[in-house]
C-alpha cells in the first residue's frame, strides 16, 4: 500500500506511521513550575541527539483537552530545566498513569505512588525509583509545521549536565547492562516492547 499522511487517505481505521516508526525510546519527563509544583509526564518522540555535549530532544506537542498548553512545556521554558527518567518494566503501571489528562497543577507522580527527589545540579526534582536520570538544562524550543493552528506543534533541546545510574546495572566489566532494567519502548497503536535481550555487532573494518 501507499498513503500520503497529509491526506490521510490510508485506508485504515488508525494512521499506521507509529507502529511504523518503532520502537521509540521514552522520554518520562519531570519538571517543576515556578511555584515548586511537580510534573510528570511520558513521551514517546523522544532521542539522544547530540554526544558533546550530550543532548536530547523531545516532543511536548499538542495541548491538553481543555485547551491549555501541556505542563511541561510551559514549566521547562520558564525554570529551564528537566529530568527523563528510563521507564521500564516495573514502573509501567505508574508511567501510564502519569500520562493521564489532568487539571493544571496536578503532581502526577504523587497520585501514581512515586517517591521525588532533589536533582544535583537542576531544579526539577527526579524520580527515586527510576534506575537512569537525565538531568537537563534547557536549551531551546523549536516550532515545526503543524496542520491544525489548535494544535502547536515542536520540540524542546535539552543538555544532559548530570546522570544518575543504579549500581545494579554496571557490570564488573564497567558497563551498563540495560537489559537488567527491561526498558520499555512504544510501539503504535497502545503497544509497548520491553527490551530483554540484546546482541552485539561490530562495524566492518
């Protein structure tokens, strides 16, 4: 089949384009506003971009259903700065709550049972539970082409400034095993993938 996704003309019930493009890392975001209220929130356009310095982007696209600008955007651009935690299989359950559509203000990790605590080097707190922590320090909000002018469409850039690991995952070797944490990744449609097992391939010479 063809389909040109601007026309929406594939002839399926649901665009397939993201169970498509798979899988696609999480980015489970937390950030603070300027009164010191928590956000939590998971997003699946989401990548390490950049090695160094590093930096990672995601999407915060769209806004809520009451038409107010998503949380963390609105929070990172006025604090500059966030967390993404890797969401993996024994937080699934709390990561999916935390996406829920919720009144502004909310503290989304408090409802799903997660214990915050201070980052080191920036303001948004981190997620206690949660075996990696990308501390991040804002760097700029690009505006992309969006096809509803409801729907604001873009990425924000952030520098990864601090990484916090859970020893478990270091081998004696000194490197990360990530297996061990089972990361999850998003599929299309409400399909996730736990990473379980993985292999090695070297380039050719």
């Amino acid at each position: 089949m063809f389909y040109e996704p601007r026309l929406d003309n594939s002839g399926l019930a649901i665009d397939p384009l993201k169970a498509l493009v798979v899988p696609r890392p999480i980015a489970w975001v937390s950030s603070v506003d300027l009164a010191g209220r928590v956000n939590l929130a998971p997003f699946s356009f989401f990548n390490l971009v950049a090695e160094a310095p590093p930096i990672v982007v995601f999407a915060p696209y769209g806004r809520k259903r009451n038409g107010e600008i998503k949380d963390t955007k609105v929070n990172i651009e006025a604090v500059g700065a966030f967390v993404v935690h890797l969401a993996t299989w024994d937080l699934r359950e709390a990561m999916n709550a935390s996406s829920a559509q919720l009144p502004h203000g909310t503290d989304e990790a408090a409802l799903a049972g997660l214990e915050m605590v201070p980052s080191r080097l920036v303001a948004a707190p981190r997620l206690a539970a949660a075996p990696v922590a990308l501390e991040c320090r804002y760097l700029k909000t690009t505006d992309l082409p969006s096809l509803d002018p409801d729907e604001p469409n873009g990425v924000i850039f952030g520098e990864v400034v601090g990484i916090h690991i859970d020893d478990g995952l270091i081998t004696a070797e000194g490197r990360v095993d990530i297996a061990r944490a089972k990361p999850i990744a998003r599929l299309g449609y409400s399909l996730y993938a736990a990473v379980t097992e993985t292999f090695r391939m070297t380039r050719p010479d």
